[in-house]
C-alpha cells in the first residue's frame, strides 16, 4: 500500500528511500529547464499549518505544491483561534471539514504530526517537531550528496555542533546510515549525547575528528532557543573551538572536504565568511534540493481511503 504520510526517517525503508531520490532527479530536471509547473497535484489543496517560524523548509513546500499544480493555503497560528486556546485536535478538525488533501506541519512539540496524521484523511508531512525528526531535511541532505558521489557507501560525513537538540542531526543522520554512509559526531561534549544511533563516532575534539578523514562536514546552526542551558562561554568561543575558522577552511578546502549546512547560517559561529564562496561549499544546492525532494514527496503520498480515527 502507498504510505499515507511522512513523518520521520526511520520508518522508511531502504527501497522507499532509494525510490523517493530516485524521483527527486526528475523533479529537479522539470524546473531547472523551461517547464515550470506540472498538473501532477492539480485540483490538491495543500495546507501550510507552521506553529514554529521557518524560511526555508516553508517556503521550499510551498514552491513544491506550486510547481505540482496544488493549491496552497497558509494557516497563520498567530491570527487563528489557536490563540484563543483553540486545541489542535479542534483545529484539525476545522481544516478537515475544508477538504484538505495535504496538511504540512512544524510544531515544537515532538510527535505531534503523527497524532495529526492519525486524526485526518489528508497526507501529512513531518516539516519538523521539536527535537524529534526532519525527514524532508534529510532526504535533500541524501540528494545532494548523492549528486556528488553517486555511490554513498562507505563515504564519512561529520556532523559538527548540537547533536542532542538537533532533529536534522537525528534524521540526516539516520537517512546516510540506511545509505551505508559511515557518520561522526563532533561537538561540545554536553551536546553529543552518549546514547543514539548505533556505529556512530563521537567526538569532542576537532582535529581528531579531521583525522578521520570525513568526505563531508555538516554544520548545524546553534539553536540557543532550544538550549536551555548554556553549554559553551560564548558563540565566539564557539565558533573559536568548533566553527570552520579561516585557518581550518584552509585545511578543509586543501583536503577537498564538501560542506553542507541545513540553514540559515550564522555566519562567524558555524563557518566564516570564506566558506560562502567554497567551489565545495554544497549550502545552495542543498536550497535548491530541496524543492526537488519535496515535490517527490508531495507526488509520491496517496491518502487511504475511509474515516479517521
């Protein structure tokens, strides 16, 4: 049976993985040539449900929707009744007697999409739920470097910074070991948790972990609003002791490293202003991506038939 939703990387297979890059290429091929919009979703209505802000991954599915033929509607928390203390099953509830085909959904609590999903008939898409997962992220992550080694297997990627409150580290992480990618962890040690996916390395020292000879080096963006402690002095110490400095672009750049980050950047915490012109730099592609993966994903959900719970 085609899956109904898509709410995180590890109920995946490797086959569904496999086929939704595979479907991706084509996508990426349609708008980066002359034909811009395809009737594959045409008559769909895509609802943009987004409790947590967001540029990127919003704008990226709303793009897809749009090149997909969908209709997109933008449900703005802060001027519904969800402010009046409305709950989300009573919100959902409303969206669904409008006949929404696709409901894309971030919220900061972890697990909520799937609760969403298992009280509608629409398809609906993990855009992010606190620490948990980010499929979509991963996917294009997966994409992107599958578009510079075509063959993933025993390639190393290092995920550089805060490990434990990040969901792009949990799901990109996740979708490059389905993948046979070897994956390390680097970062301050409070924020490398000791517990987590199995064959991962961890460490807490940067130029150990250069000496594992990592083919790629994923930055996360600090994200002091969902620390609640402060784990380092300062994001100059930060950047001092883990960021891509100038002297350590230059060992990245000799090495031939890719470096990839989910966004936005910070500049002078996570890299230097250098990196942003790296030939290997993989930042805009992954922007770019991300449509294509999103429009595979939007094209390849079927609703199930019947009532929800």
């Amino acid at each position: 049976m085609p899956r109904k939703d898509l709410l995180d990387i590890v109920s995946l297979s490797r086959e569904e993985v496999d086929h939704l890059l595979d479907q991706a290429g084509p996508f990426k091929e349609l708008f980066t040539r002359s034909v811009k919009k395809v009737p594959a979703l045409k008559g769909k209505c895509v609802l943009m449900l987004f409790y947590e802000p967001s540029t990127r991954t919003h704008s990226s599915f709303e793009v897809a929707a749009k090149r997909l033929s969908a209709d997109v509607t933008n449900f703005t928390v802060e001027h519904s009744s969800v402010v009046k203390g409305e709950s989300v099953r009573e919100t959902i509830d409303t969206l669904q007697a409008m006949r929404t085909d696709f409901i894309i959904v971030r919220h900061k609590m972890a697990g909520l999409p799937g609760v969403i999903a298992r009280h509608t008939r629409a398809c609906v898409v993990n855009a992010g739920d606190g620490s948990h997962a980010h499929p979509t992220q991963a996917l294009l992550d997966a994409f992107t470097l599958r578009e510079v080694y075509p063959d993933l297997a025993g390639r190393r990627v290092l995920i550089v910074g805060d490990i434990l409150h990040s969901r792009v580290a949990r799901s990109t992480s996740q979708i490059l070991k389905k993948l046979g990618v070897e994956v390390a962890y680097l970062g301050p040690g409070p924020l490398v948790p000791k517990v987590g996916p199995e064959n991962i390395r961890r460490f807490t020292d940067y130029n150990e972990a250069m000496r594992w000879n990592p083919n790629a080096l994923y930055l996360l963006r600090v994200q002091m609003e969902r620390q609640e402690a402060q784990f380092f002095p300062s994001l100059r110490e930060y950047h001092k002791v883990y960021g891509v400095t100038s002297e350590r672009f230059r060992q990245i750049a000799d090495q031939g490293i890719y470096i990839m980050h989910p966004g936005p950047v910070n500049r002078g915490v996570e890299l230097c202003d250098e990196v942003m012109n790296y030939p290997r730099s993989l930042i805009n592609q992954q922007v770019e991506n991300g449509i294509a993966i999103r429009m595979a994903v939007l094209y390849g959900l079927k609703p199930h038939n019947g009532e929800s719970d």
